[in-house]
C-alpha cells in the first residue's frame, strides 16, 4: 500500500502572533472598504441634494410663469393672505390654514406634483409623509403641516425674492407692506436711491446666473458653529444672507482660535453646541474659516455635506458655494450689483 504524505506531527501551526496579524489586516481592509462605501453613499446623497434643489428652482418658474412672472412671495403673514384672499391647498384639496401657508412650501409643492421626497427626503420622508390638512381619522394633522411648512431641504431668499409681507394696522385697516420696501441704498456713483431693493418679478433680475434662489438653511441662535456634516440637520423655510438690511446676521469666521481666554458672567450663545458661559477662561483653537458665527438669531446657509452650501439661481444652475462665496451680497439682490462699496459689507435701510 503506497505510504501518504503526511506533515510531520512535531509542525507547527499558526501562532498566536500570526492569528492576531491576520485579523489586524482583516479589519483595516473592512474598515477601507466601510470608508468607501459611506464615501459612495455620500456622494450619492450630495448628488441627489443637487437634483432635488434644481427641481426646486425649475417648480419656482413655474409658479411665475403662472403670475405673470412674479417672483413667489417669500413670507405671507395671516393678514396679508386675507387681505389678497389667497388660498393653499394639499394635495387632497383640503385648505392649508393660514398659520401655515405663511412660508413657501405649500405654494410650491402644487408644481412640484405633491411629491414630498424632494422638499423632505433628507428627513428620510417617504411618499407617505403626512403633510396633509388632515390625518386619516379627520382630524386636523398640525404636526405635519408644521414640518412641511417649517423644515423643507431648502430655504428661499425669501426677503429679497418675491418679499417679506408682514400687516401694518390691524383688522380691517391692515395694510399689507413690503419689508424693506421703502429703504434706501447708495449706487456706485453716490446716488441716493430708494426702494428697488426687492425682485418682484423675475425679470426684474439683474445676473440671474448670481442671484441665488434657494440654499440649504438653518434658523441658528447666536454663537459659534463648525463646518456643517450633519446631513438630517432640520432646515428653515428661508435664509438670508450675511447682512440683511442694515443688520449683520452671519460672517465666516477667521484667525487661530476663537473665544481666547472668554471671561465670565454675562456669557451668551454657543459654540460647537455648548454654552459660552460653560467655557470661562478657555481658549478655543479652530482651523481659521471653518466655522460660522451667527451674531443675529435667523435662518442662515447650512453646510449639510461638508463645506459647502447646494444652491439655486434664478436662472436654474445648480452649484455648490462656500461660506465666503455667500457673504458677497450681490449673490441676494439687484442693489449690491451696483451699489456703492464693497459687496461684502454692502447694506441699504430698513424702512
């Protein structure tokens, strides 16, 4: 009978070092792989931000190919929606209640076909997102008209497109008033100029390649905040940009650290989600732009995948812009394209 071949039972095996090697190469190779596939997954959701907002901007055509090319009001106050009699429906046909219909949602979901995933995907909305006036039992869903009314994807340049339109007087002497209606601007040859500040219609646009639309937003208190990653961070109806009117809302911030030696006391505000008066005496270092500093509390561009911002023009292109490109005011409104000054730091009236 032909002898096997056999290993000689004096051989050894793998050894603990060996094991443990193999295993470490194991878990670096999964981990790369991990890396790369929230890496794909990321891309993917930054891809589909981009064709949600372009969506956006093409349904907000429509509507002003619908009046005339009138820019879609950006804010409608009860008063103001009962003094033009204007009403909003869902998509069952049932009327949005006026606390509700203020900001733009409903008005552009009708061009977008009722479908919710554009406005409300990144809350993981599905096609059943309860949106409607009422819940399957009849009763009136203010939950859900909050959400849709209040936390969309996007928020609109609702002041300087279209208009904020708040009630002046009360009853039946309200009068419905342009924000910004009446203020005034300085031109780059040191005119004076009043009122013009407000696109109401859409070929009122001067670079409508510049002027943005819509962007990712927040509403933030005051205080420091980093580079945005959280992609399910709640958005804001609108946004506005680093100064509206003669008020500096937002600025990117700059230098080595931020907060150095803070004192005590009447501290105010957050930074990287903590209280400034938790951080007396401290020094905060950070990476110099890497974070946003909100000093007036507003809806502000949100940096939802890294550092930068899916935005909207009014002509229909779909970009990607830093903090610092946003704080050109001539990206918000006709007045700082020829206004005096530098367009960064451009400002006009509040009357």
């Amino acid at each position: 009978m032909p002898s096997q071949s056999r290993r000689p039972a004096s051989a050894p095996g793998f050894t603990i070092v060996e094991m443990l090697v193999v295993v470490a190469v194991i878990v670096a190779l999964m981990g790369l792989l991990l890396a790369g596939l929230q890496s794909a997954q990321r891309t993917s959701r930054r891809t589909k931000a981009a064709s949600d907002i372009r969506q956006v901007g093409q349904a907000w055509m429509q509507y002003a190919s619908t009046y005339g090319d009138a820019c879609m009001p950006g804010y409608l106050d009860d008063g103001v929606q009962a003094a033009w009699k204007v009403k909003f429906k869902d998509k069952s046909g049932d009327r949005v209640p006026a606390a509700y219909a203020r900001t733009y949602p409903y008005r552009l979901l009708p061009y977008l076909d009722h479908s919710p995933d554009i406005l409300f995907g990144y809350l993981e909305a599905t096609d059943d997102f309860a949106y409607t006036v009422k819940n399957a039992d009849g009763a009136q869903n203010d939950a859900g008209m909050d959400v849709a009314s209040s936390q969309p994807a996007f928020g609109y340049n609702a002041f300087y497109l279209g208009g904020w339109w708040t009630t002046q007087g009360s009853g039946a002497d309200g009068v419905p008033t342009l924000t910004f209606g009446n203020g005034s601007w300085t031109s780059s040859d040191g005119t004076p100029v009043r009122g013009r500040i407000v696109a109401t219609k859409v070929g009122g646009v001067s670079q409508p390649d510049q002027v943005i639309c819509f962007t990712s937003s927040i509403f933030r208190e005051p205080g420091f905040y980093k580079d945005e990653s959280e992609e399910r961070a709640i958005g804001a109806a609108w946004v506005v940009p680093a100064r509206l009117g003669e008020t500096e809302i937002w600025r990117p911030s700059v230098g080595e650290a931020i907060g150095v030696q803070l004192g005590g006391g009447a501290l105010v505000g957050e930074i990287f989600g903590q209280p400034l008066a938790d951080l007396a005496g401290s020094t905060i270092p950070a990476a110099a732009g890497s974070l946003l500093e909100v000093l007036s509390p507003q809806a502000v561009p949100l940096r939802r995948f890294g550092s930068a911002c899916v935005a909207a023009h009014v002509d229909g292109n779909v970009n990607f812009l830093s903090i610092g490109d946003l704080q050109d005011m001539r990206r918000w409104m006709n007045p700082a394209l020829s206004g005096q000054g530098n367009p960064n730091s451009f400002s006009h009236t509040d009357e």
